[in-house]
C-alpha cells in the first residue's frame, strides 16, 4: 500500500494516494514499524500538502516517532521546523490523531 501510495502521488492523483497512504500509516502503526511508520507518514503528509491540507500533515509529522513538541517561546529556527514549511502553525504543537480529512 505504500508503494502503491507513492506511485498515486507521482501520478498527481493526490485522493487515491491519501487512501492508500492511510491504509499503509494504519498497518504500520499495528505492527510498530518505526521504519514504516516514517516512510508512510511522510507520504501522507505530501499527500496532505498537495491537496491543501496543511493541519493534517502537521499532525501526521508531529505525531510519528521523532515527531516534537515546541514550546511557546521556540521561534521559527528551533525545532525540527518541518511545521513551519508546511503552514502557519501554532506556537505549540501536540500529538493529534485526527489524520483523515
């Protein structure tokens, strides 16, 4: 499924890669694949991005393992700042599960 994923988003068929992309997020979470967990949260996340929903890749990338938290006074250069190329995000960021839009 995530290959399958991958190839939709080169393909720009962005809905078919987020439907694919969520099925691979969800098995790699029940088996704890680390390793899977980041590949398919980060395509989810593109997938997210291309379609212009930019909350929900933010929680995709917060919530995987080695996601973060900032804290409120941490400015745009601290952090792994992945959230600031992908919105306006909050002064703090916490773990959501909201990943289906």
């Amino acid at each position: 499924r995530a290959v399958l994923g991958a190839v939709y988003l080169d393909m720009l068929a962005f809905d078919d890669a987020q439907k694919e992309l969520l099925e691979a997020f969800d098995l790699a979470q029940k088996t704890g694949s680390r390793h899977w967990i980041g590949t398919t949260s980060g395509y989810l996340a593109s997938a997210y991005v291309q379609q212009g929903k930019l909350q929900l890749a933010e929680e995709v990338i917060v919530s995987r393992p080695g996601g973060y938290e900032q804290s409120p006074d941490a400015g745009p250069a601290k952090g792994l700042g992945c959230a600031n190329r992908v919105g306006d995000s909050p002064a703090r960021i916490h773990y959501s599960s909201k990943y289906r839009g």
